[in-house]
C-alpha cells in the first residue's frame, strides 16, 4: 500500500486555519449568546416560572374554593364568621384565654 505524499506548505496553513475556524466554531456554539450554556440556563429559568406557575394555580384554586364555599355554603360562612369577627350566638359562654408574653419593663 502506498502511503500519500506529505500535504504541501501551502495546504498545511489551510488545514490550520480550516482547524482554528472549527475551534472557534465550536467554543460559540457552547459558549455564545445562542450556545448551550445560554440554552441550560434558559431551561432553568422556564423550570422555575413553571413552578411558580403551578404554586399560583394552586392559590387560585384554593382561592376559588373559599370564595365559593363562602357564596354557597352557610355552615361554612358562619364558621368564618365567628372565627374572623369573633362572633357568639345568643346564650353562647365565651371563654378566651390572653396568652402574651410578659412586658418587660
């Protein structure tokens, strides 16, 4: 088998500037503004507005859920009512007990 004839001087500077220019290529394609690290932290950043996202759609549904048992549910109205506004039915003993910390002087 014959081997081939060296490339000539002229060849050798194209194939190191063909090299180079891959390089160059290569390090934009990974690091550039367009480039994979540009692409991972995007990624990261639609998995984190995914997040929050979902935890407000949660809120929303529980939102939703009060505000419609509060429209539909008078057991329910009642209950919030006395716990928010410290309401008691006529003949009802109330007996509350005052649990602070001590003021120091």
């Amino acid at each position: 088998m014959r081997y081939l004839p060296p490339p000539s001087r002229n060849f050798k500077g194209v194939l190191a500037g063909a090299a180079v220019a891959l390089l160059v290529c290569a390090f934009f394609a990974v690091f550039g503004s367009g480039g994979v690290m540009h692409l991972r932290k995007l990624q990261e950043q639609q998995a984190e507005a995914e997040m929050a996202a979902y935890s407000l759609a949660l809120n929303n549904q529980k939102v939703r859920d009060h505000v419609h048992r509060l429209e539909h549910d008078d057991v329910y109205l009642e209950k919030m009512a006395r716990e928010r506004l410290g309401w008691i039915k006529p003949g009802e003993l109330v007996y509350r007990t005052d649990i602070r910390e001590p003021r120091s002087r």
